[in-house]
C-alpha cells in the first residue's frame, strides 16, 4: 500500500516552470547551496566524472560542473527547466535511470519538497557506481520562522498551514543511513536575509518556486491577514526598517559502498588505551 502524496506533483512542476522566466531574480538561495555543494565536490579526490544534476533551475550547476571536466546530465521537477537543460523531467523518488549509471549525484535546492524522501535517497544510492557519492542541499527545519509568526498572527485563532513541513539535520542523517550510504554526514547552516515588508519575501519565494505545494492547501489568504501579517513582521524589523529573516539549509553527504573504501577500525582493536594516549610526555 502506497501512501498518499503530501506535496501535488502537479504543482510542483508548474511552479518550477512558472519561476524560469524571471529566476536569476531570486536565485540567492540556491546559489549559495550550489556553491557550498562545489566548495566540497572541490574537496573530493576522486575524479566522479559522470555527474546527475538535479534541479537545474539554471546552467550554472552545469557550467561548473562541465569546466571540472565532468559529463553532466540534468534533471528536474520542471518539464521546462528539464528541456531548457537537455535534461529529463523527474520526481526524485521516481528516478527513470538504471542503476549504477552515474559516479556522482548532486541535487540542490528540490528535496524539501519531495513525496518521499527515503524513497529518493534510496534511489539515488541505487544511480550511483561503487564508491561514487551523493551530494545534496536543501532548506529544512527551522526556516522562515518571522513568516511563519507572521502569517499566524495575521490569521488570528485559525490559521492555516502556508508553510510546509520540514526535515531537520538529525532526521536528514538518519535517512541517509537507512539508504545504505557509507560514510553518511548531515549538517546545516543558516543564511539570513533582511527584508523591508513581507510582501518582499514571499515574492521572493514565489520567484524562487517555493511557495506552498501541500495537496491540502489552506485557503487564500484574505486582504485582512495579508495586512495583519504585514504589520507583524514589520514589529520585528532592526532600527533600519528590515526584518532579519532565516533560512536553514540542511547539506547531505554520502558514498555508494565499494569493498574498497576504508573502514572504521573494529570496535575494540586499538593497542593503545584513551588513558595511555593522553598522557603528557617527558
């Protein structure tokens, strides 16, 4: 028995469609994962010459993949980001390619918003050759915490859920190691950007394609909670008028086992105790 869908992946590919037209306008987020993403790709050995790319809103996860000498295919939710790329039109837990097909799998800036995580990671562990590695980015728990106030006290005693739910850095490891990753690492960091109305900042998300994508969308929101919402965000602005809003993002990190790779001593096995190791030397 499957279960039932949270995002509509109807939606989703229409907004990712709809954004393309003016997206270099709001690509910050998803360029500083993509260039965190590359920052440690440049930390890899390893030559991983051919790369899956997913979410390609752009060239630009292309074009620096290419200059390192790689051989790129692009996929993404957008049927129009997807042909823009010479891609594939995908949802990440229904990859269309064989197993064993790629040394490298990056997707930034679309696993927030997918059906089923662990089914994704799964997938792409499977995508991968042995020892080839995935790496991922996207916005988790914690993000968009003056919006969400915000929103909330605009709509009074029954607000509706405009943000959806996200997977925290612990919960994000824990799946990377259910898939059967080696070598599993999860961690996060925060980018704050500063706003002068709330108008600003869901603008940006829409231009970005991140509005809400739950199957079970609440309501429009009404002129009076638009304005109630307005108002409480404006409270919370820093003496120069702009409102400090944040952004998590979770990075995952993981190898496709090969008999190869090292491995982490047997627990047991080391000649030298803690206590002997730490003692000051004469």
């Amino acid at each position: 028995m499957t279960n039932p869908d949270i995002f509509d992946r109807t939606l989703r590919a229409r907004r990712r469609d709809r954004m393309m037209a003016r997206f270099a306008d709001h690509d910050f987020l998803y360029r500083a994962m993509l260039d965190e993403l590359l920052d440690r790709l440049g930390d890899v050995q390893r030559e991983l010459k051919e790369v899956l790319v997913i979410g390609c809103p752009d060239g630009s996860a292309r074009a620096a993949l290419e200059a390192m000498g790689k051989t790129v295919v692009c996929a993404d939710p957008g049927f129009a980001a997807a042909r823009a790329q010479g891609g594939v039109q995908v949802d990440e837990d229904a990859l269309p390619f064989a197993d064993e097909s790629f040394d490298l799998v990056v997707a930034c800036g679309t696993l927030d918003s997918v059906n089923d995580l662990p089914g994704a990671l799964i997938l792409m562990q499977r995508v991968l050759r042995p020892d080839g590695l995935m790496l991922a980015a996207f916005t988790g728990a914690g993000s968009l915490p003056r919006l969400r106030a915000a929103l909330m006290a605009g709509e009074g005693d029954r607000p509706g859920q405009h943000v959806h739910p996200q997977v925290d850095v612990r919960s994000a490891g824990d799946l990377l190691a259910r898939a059967g990753f080696t070598m599993p690492v999860a961690d996060g960091d925060m980018l704050t950007v500063r706003y002068g109305d709330v108008l600003r900042l869901m603008h940006d998300l829409r231009g970005m394609g991140a509005g809400n994508l739950l199957v079970s969308r609440p309501p429009i929101l009404r002129r009076e909670a638009i304005a109630g919402a307005a108002g409480h965000f404006a409270a919370a602005a820093d003496e120069d008028g702009r409102t400090a809003e944040q952004m998590a993002i979770v990075y995952l990190s993981g190898w496709k086992a090969d008999p190869g790779q090292a491995k982490p001593a047997r627990r047991g096995s080391a000649t030298v105790s803690l206590a002997e190791a730490l003692k000051p030397k004469h």
